[in-house]
C-alpha cells in the first residue's frame, strides 16, 4: 500500500498544478479526522483545495462535484465506482470500505482491502498518506487514534496502527470503558452517557455509595481519575460496579483499553474526543468539529459548547421517548419520532434504549425520524439473543426499493417519507410473524 501512495502523491503532485483540490470526506469521527489530517497535509504541502463534509454519499452529491478539481474522497466513495466513472477529471480514493464494483480508469484507490486487508480507519489511511509524504506530518498521529476509536476499530489492530500508536505516544491502560477517563472519578460516574449503571449513573449520592464499596477516598481535595487509579483501585471498582449490574444488560462493554492522547499539550481521553466530534457533526457543525481537530482556538470553544448542547438534545429525546406513545407487541417496538429527534441521532437514541432496562432482551426497537423527504430507520436488538434485525429491516425496505445497511444487532435505512405508514404496517406484520431465532 506504501509504494501505492507513494505514486498517488507523484501524481497529486503534478495534477494540482493546473487543479486545485476538493477533499470530500464522511461527517463521522472517522471522517472528520481524515478530513483534518490530510487537509494540513496538503497545507504544509502548499496545495489549493476545499473541504466538503457528507453525512452520505449520493449520487446526486457526486453530479454536483466540480470537473474542475482534482477529487479526493476520504472515509466513504468505495462503494460508488458507479458513479464515479462517469466524471470528467482525475479521482483518488483514500478510504477503508469493502470495494463493491470495478474501478474505473479515473479512480485511484489506496484501500487496505486491495492489500493485506489490516483493519484500519480512513483516518489511519490518510495518516499513512501525510507522513510518506514528510516526516513532520507525524505530529497528526493522534488524530488518527481519534479516528480509530470512532470506528471502534480498538479490537482489531495490527502492524500500521502499533506504528500510530508509537508515533503519537499514546498512553495505553486496561480498565473501565467510563470516559472521559482523565476526569476526576465520581463526575464521570454521575454523568457518564457512555455506561448506564443502575442506581449511579445520574445519582450523586449513588455514586457515593459505590465509591465507599470499592474504598476509593478522595485524595487531597478530589477523586483520582479512572486513568490514575493504580491496579488494585480499578479492580475493586469494576466488581463494584459489576455487582450492581447484576440481572440488567450485560451486553455493555464495560472493560478494555484507555487510551490516553496528547492534544493541545495536555493527556486527553481519545473516546471523549471521538465523542465531541462526533456531537458537534450530529449537531449539524461539521465545520466545528474540523476546525476543533485542527486544533483553532475560536472552534475548540464552539465545540465544548456544542458538545453541552448535543447531550442536552439526547437527554430530551429519551424523555420524548419514555413519555410518546409507541406501537408495541409481540418483541418490539417502533417509535416514530418524526421531527421531534435529528435524524442524526436518532440510532444514537435507539442504541441507549436497546440497553434500557425497560425493555426485555430479544425486543426489537425501531426509530423513525424525519430527514428531509425522506426517513431514517434505525433498528436495534436489545440484548445478545433475538432475530436478526437487518434481515427484518430488509424484508420490508428491499420491496420498498431501499437498501439496508448494518449488522444483525444494529441496522439502519433510509425510506422515502411517503413511504411512512406503509412502512410501519409492512413492518408490524413481519415482526408478529417471524418467528424468534435463538
Ligand atoms: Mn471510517
């Protein structure tokens, strides 16, 4: 893949001497930190260009490209040769995505699924790409960390992301997924949206109480943080909080690695930073988010506050939630939310209820909310055994002419918003008649 970006780079080199460059990239962590790292790559690299942020990549978004520049897509385009080939000007593809069709004369594609196929982030590839092209690109190697936590990639590294790894010092440590794990202890406990422990999460006087179980004091005038606690510390913690979690869903990831990156100077938690990134594009501030990863002092304010917003948006939607009618019956549950949540998050919202204990494992929870004309479906499995939702979705969206992207547990689509009743009735029916899969 090196000797691939090495000749990708000849060829930018010479074709952006007559075109400047449009950088197209994904409007997730993933894809904002790719976007972040190969714009001040070509920064340094005294190259022109623009930046476009997408929440998807349509084909009507790529009619609209300019044959004028030069295009580069980051994090997404993999699975649109179809359209691509037809455009009038030199392409590169600098992504992480299984390549569906043939790639066209105009495309160049530095993908790890043409290599050894090591996962890797986009973010990861245009880290590879910044620093063949030099050496002092190396100080972006903590975005892509970000970008590797953003796509939950921590499980599965290999060769290039040790090397990240080294070159970003990062601080590794095993322990409780609670983030911001750099901030004192019982405040992440208490506002922790990132793990729901029954009777602590929201409740100062829970959290307490925890606290006194697993013998952790306060040390000076504060509670350490989760990354400072020693071994034995976080041991205690975690059977602490693991007794309280006993008969609700198990299926949390509660323990792994931390990983600990620096950012403006200070030991920041790469899970918390995938997450305001990822709020302030959810929120409809890509442009935020980008300018908070390339690290301009007005964008990091913006951010924070963006992030507060975003979090307040996500405690009203679960009220609207728990308070809404919902269509119920045999395993499920479809809540259509309309306009009432972003369809930007609404996935997020059926996620967090997927892990309520409101629900009893094996139920399906569907959520629909407005975007634009059309209508995002998102579909989860509560618990580990249940159907197999994409093959649900499926049945209904396919006859509809819509595609169905996701995993068994955890799929998403989009529908048309005429489609809306018909929709929630064909689904009603395959959920009442499937029968369960264990
Ligand atoms: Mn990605």
């Amino acid at each position: 893949m090196l000797s691939a970006i090495k000749s990708a780079i000849e060829r930018i080199d010479i074709l952006s001497k007559t075109k400047p460059i449009t950088i197209i990239s994904h409007f997730d962590t993933d894809g904002i930190t790719s976007a972040a790292i190969f714009s001040r790559a070509l920064q340094r690299w005294n190259k022109k260009f623009s930046v476009k942020i997408l929440k998807s990549l349509e084909e009507t978004h790529i009619l609209a490209l300019p044959e004028d520049n030069l295009l580069v897509f980051l994090d997404l385009a993999s699975n649109s040769m179809r359209y691509l080939k037809n455009k009038k000007t030199d392409i590169f593809i600098l992504d992480h995505h299984e390549i569906t069709d043939e790639i066209p004369s105009n495309v160049t594609m530095i993908n790890p699924h043409l290599y050894d196929k090591e996962p890797m982030s986009g973010a990861a590839v245009a880290y590879l790409f910044a620093k063949s092209l030099s050496p002092e690109n190396k100080d972006l190697a903590n975005l892509a960390v970000i970008g590797m936590v953003g796509d939950s990639l921590e499980k599965n590294l290999g060769r290039v992301y040790d090397e990240i790894l080294r070159d970003s010092n990062t601080v590794i440590k095993k322990g409780l997924l609670l983030y911001p794990s750099t901030r004192p202890l019982d405040k992440a406990l208490e506002y922790s949206s990132s793990m729901y422990i029954p009777g602590v999460t929201g409740s100062y006087l829970g959290v307490l109480e925890l606290l006194r179980d697993a013998n952790i004091q306060k040390t000076e005038d504060r509670y350490k943080s989760i990354h400072e606690l020693t071994d034995e510390e976080m041991s205690r913690l975690i059977t602490s909080i693991m007794l309280r979690m006993v008969g609700h869903d198990t299926t949390q990831e509660m323990i792994g690695n931390l990983y600990l990156v620096k950012f403006f100077n200070k030991l920041e938690d790469a899970r918390e930073f995938s997450a305001l990134i990822n709020a302030c594009s959810r929120m409809d501030n890509p442009e935020i988010a980008l300018g908070f990863c390339l690290g301009n002092r007005k964008y990091i304010e913006q951010a924070e506050k963006v992030y507060i917003e975003y979090k307040q948006h996500l405690v009203s939607a679960l009220r609207y939630v728990s308070e809404t009618d919902k269509i119920t019956g045999n395993h499920y549950a479809i809540i259509n939310a309309k306009d009432r949540i972003k369809d930007t998050i609404i996935g997020t919202v059926a996620s967090i209820i997927s892990h309520s204990p409101a629900y009893p494992q094996g139920t399906i929870i569907v959520a629909l909310a407005y975007n634009e004309d059309k209508i995002k479906v998102s579909a989860r499995m509560s618990g580990k055994e249940g159907k197999n939702v994409r093959e649900v979705l499926s049945k209904v969206v396919v006859p509809l002419g819509g595609e169905v992207g996701g995993h068994p547990n955890a799929a998403g689509c989009l529908i048309l918003r005429e489609q809306e009743s018909q929709f929630i009735q064909e689904l009603q029916k395959v959920l009442e008649v499937e029968p369960i899969k264990v």
